[in-house]
C-alpha cells in the first residue's frame, strides 16, 4: 500500500464531538463540520446525540422527513432483536452491529450520512440497560472501528461526560459563546474531558458580534488554561436561514461557515502534527 493511501486513510479516521452549554451553537459546529470533511472528500457520518435532535435539519432534511426519524435509543424492535435472549430480566449484552450503521443511517443532501443515536440513559435507569447497550456498541464501531470521518452533536451540558457517550473520540471541540455561563460550562466540559483522556480538547468560540466578545473569551481562556482554536463570527444570515426553516450550509458566503471550514482545515493540521 502507498504512503499516500495510508495518509488518506489516517485522515478518514478523524473522529470529533462537539459539545457545549445549550444555545452556543453547537449544531451549526457539528453540521459544518461534518460538510468540511465531506467536501475534503471523507466518507463521512455525523451522529445527532442530543436529546433533541436538529442535526438533521442543518444537515438540509426537510421537516416532516427529520420528523420521521426514529432515534436508535428508542426503536424498541431494534434494541429488542439484538439484546433480547428470550427470558424475562435477560439480556444479551454482546451482538454484532454492523448492520445497524448500514440500515439506520440516512443519506442527507450534503454528502454526509446521518444517524440520529438519541441519549444514553444513566446506568441506574433499569429497564434502559438494553437501550444503552445498543447505543454503546453502536458509538463503538462507529468510532473505533471503521474508517469514516465521524462528527458527534452531544447532549447540551456537562452530563454526557459522565455517561462515556464521547469515549473513544479523538478530538472535543468544546463550544462556547462570550457569555460567563457558556464559558464556565465549557470549563468543566473541557476538564471532565482531559480527565477521560481524550486526545485533544479545544475551546471554540462562537457567535461572536465585536472584539469585546472576543477578548472575553481569548482571556477566559487564557486564565483557565483552555486551547482555543479559532473564533466564529456571529452570523445574520445563520439566524434568517434558521428562521426560514432553512440550513445555512446551502449559503457559500455565509461568514459563519467559512470559519468552520477553517476549524476543519485547523483539526486536520493539528491531527497530523500530533501523530
């Protein structure tokens, strides 16, 4: 094999989660994200593991389509085909999930494969042990075990953290905008993440209107020892698309967009200087 066929395959194995306080904008992270390593050529699958999940509509699926999909965490005939042993209270806990990533994921206009995972539920739940178990071999294989580039939109908050949900990722972009609220929760994301040992953690500021905003976030930053790897501007015309039902990525101009297609080319720089 070449060394350029070993390179690329080294590239398509970039796996990052974006997280963040609810409101900063992690969607629009995620979705652009996942588009840049589309366009860069990556067979590429992005994962919506937020309880309520938009990733979709970013990802340009009209509504009643994004509607219709059915979270793996709550298909009840899947989790039960794989998981079920045919006695009450047991359950099979090892099976293969190849067939999951095939069947479940939903081909978007963008290029970039969507599968809309759901949340996984404390172990403490009982009866969501077969769920969690599905969803946890499932972000295994995805992210551990095939070649795609993978972009994860996590649950809002610190929670996720403690559920292992982005364990096997290489990177967490950590996203905040210049409120004190977002940025201390990103404080915490980002040392709850260090602690899980995840490779990379960087802080991401987004929505961004003046250089106020900016210096809040570059000294927070600063102060709290936190990697910061670029800023997004605020965008009007991401929040008239929104309002229109609309995915900013159809926008080539958007302001917003381009900064994320600069985080693309950043991680991907970053990925290969660090090997």
């Amino acid at each position: 094999m070449s060394v350029r066929i070993l390179a690329r395959k080294e590239e398509s194995r970039v796996k990052v989660a974006v997280s963040g306080k609810g409101g900063v904008g992690k969607t629009l992270i995620a979705g652009g994200l996942a588009y840049s390593f589309f366009k860069k050529g990556l067979k590429t699958i992005a994962i919506d593991a937020d309880p309520s999940p938009n990733l979709a509509l970013t990802l340009g699926l009209p509504r009643e389509e994004a509607r219709r999909i059915l979270p793996i965490s709550e298909n009840k005939d899947l989790i039960e085909s794989k998981t079920s042993t045919g006695y009450a209270g047991v359950f099979r806990l090892s099976f293969n999930v190849d067939d999951v990533a095939r069947d479940y994921a939903v081909d978007t206009p963008f290029g970039v494969k969507l599968i809309v995972m759901g949340t996984v539920k404390s172990m403490g739940s009982g009866c969501t042990c077969p769920a969690n178990a599905v969803i946890r071999a499932l972000l295994r294989h995805l992210v551990v075990e095939r070649d795609e580039a993978v972009v994860l939109d996590m649950e809002a908050g610190v929670e996720h953290m403690g559920r292992g949900t982005a364990q096997h990722v290489d990177t967490m972009l950590v996203v905040a905008d210049a409120n004190l609220k977002a940025l201390e929760t990103a404080k915490r994301i980002n040392d709850l993440a260090v602690q899980a040992s995840i490779k990379q953690v960087f802080l991401v500021g987004n929505k961004v209107e003046n250089e106020r905003q900016r210096e809040t976030i570059e000294e927070f930053a600063d102060a709290n020892n936190l990697k910061l790897l670029d800023i997004v501007p605020f965008d009007l015309a991401v929040v008239e698309a929104e309002m229109r039902g609309e995915t900013p990525l159809k926008n080539k101009d958007c302001v917003a967009l381009n900064a994320v297609q600069r985080l693309c080319e950043k991680l991907m720089t970053n990925r290969f200087e660090n090997c």
